[in-house]
C-alpha cells in the first residue's frame, strides 16, 4: 500500500511519483471519493475508489487489508496534504502494515512543512500539535502547556475559531513571536508576521475569513505566562 501525498492547495505542486503511483495501482482509497475525484480527473486518471475517512477508517482498513490478499496494490490519499499528518491514514497504515503487508510513503506538500520553511525559525526542536480542542478550557490548558516547554509549536486552526485562538495566545503569551499562514499554495495565499495580538486585531476586524490556517509560534529560552489567564 502507497501512502501518497497530494497537493494542500496548488495542484502544480503533485510530485511525478504521486502520479505514477496513481496510475498504477488497482485502487485508489481516499479520505473523500469526490474531492480525490477532481484530483485525478485533472490528470487524467480513472480509478476505482473506496471511501476511507476518519468516522470509517478501521472498517475501511479491513476492506482494504482483503483487497491486498486478493493481489490487489492501493494506494491511499487524504483531502489535502500528507495522509496521517492532522489527517486520516495513520490508523489505516497501522493496521496494514500489523497484517504483514508493506507500507509505502509517497512523500508530498504538507502545511506544516510549507509554513515553517518560510516562518524563518531557529532551533533544532519543533513540536507539531496541529488541531486543538474546539472546548475553549481545554484548547488554553494545552496552549499553556505548550508555551510552558520554551519550544516552537506549529497548529492548524479554522477559519471559524482562528480569532478565538490567537485572543487566547494573546492573553497567555504576548511576547511571542508568530507566523500565520492563510490559503497556502492558492491564489489567495496569505503569510502574516506579528504578535497574536496584532494578528487577532486583523482578523477581527475583516468582514469575512475564508482559508485554512497553519500558525507558527516561536520558542523562547526563558517562559513568563500572563497570570490575567484563567482555564475554565
């Protein structure tokens, strides 16, 4: 089984390999039959696909474990991105690989990686967190935990909460230096340098936010959190 990595935004960005392993797999699983659809359409590739998604991924890896006793190669492809990375795919490449079977990666775009090439971070360490909680409590505990370690940490946020997120990185640590990147790879791409109070004062005041988001926060060597932050 091919775990391929797909475009986040600019299809250009496809590598050949993705391409071929498409091309020559017998079937092709993926996190949204349609979106994945339009993805293979634009080149020009007809595959049979199967539906494998975060509510259906263990029974999904099942139907995909029987295929692959019946000779049959797969590959497997997220919405956007690299398959198991804040995505479907992990669960599916577990189970495959436990049942015997190889699992190999196609390397492709990820928002992560695309931020932090241009975010200009230093240090070795980096702590990739992805998506927090939706529960505004536990979404500040974890930034609090977070800022508390010193490290650079990368999220993804909404374009529905991306407000509500930089007011609690604000109130917890002011100081710290932030890279946000908006529509990554597309027409609109957005890269904005700040603080998360000048970066929430921005988005606030727009009449309208589209895009997802992946946000940089740098490290420090000496952490002081606000005590005006409370957890609820």
């Amino acid at each position: 089984m091919y775990i391929v990595g797909t475009p986040i935004g600019n299809l250009g960005d496809i590598t050949f390999r993705a391409l071929e392993t498409f091309k020559n797999v017998d079937i092709i699983a993926c996190e949204d039959t349609r979106h994945t659809l339009e993805l293979l359409t634009h080149f020009g590739i007809r595959k049979p696909l199967i539906s494998c998604r975060a509510q259906n991924e263990e029974k999904a890896a099942e139907k995909i474990i029987e295929l692959m006793k019946n000779g049959q190669n797969v590959a497997y492809a997220s919405d956007a991105g690299t398959p198991g990375i804040s995505d479907p795919g992990a669960v599916l490449a577990g189970s495959v690989r436990k049942a015997g079977y190889t699992v190999v990666p196609v390397p492709g775009p990820s928002a992560f990686a695309t931020l932090v090439s241009v975010a200009g971070a230093g240090g070795k360490t980096l702590i990739f967190e992805g998506f927090l909680s939706p529960s505004p409590g536990k979404r500040r505990r974890r930034l609090r935990e977070l800022i508390e370690t010193g490290t650079a940490f990368v999220l993804y946020e909404s374009p529905f909460r991306i407000v509500k997120l930089l007011t609690d990185l604000a109130d917890i640590a002011s100081d710290r230096r932030m890279v946000i990147g908006r529509e990554l790879t597309k027409l609109h791409e957005e890269i904005l340098e700040g603080t998360a109070a000048d970066l929430r004062d921005d988005f606030a005041a727009r009449n309208s936010i589209k895009g997802e988001f992946a946000v940089f926060v740098s490290g420090v060597k000496k952490v002081q959190l606000s005590d005006e932050s409370t957890d609820n």
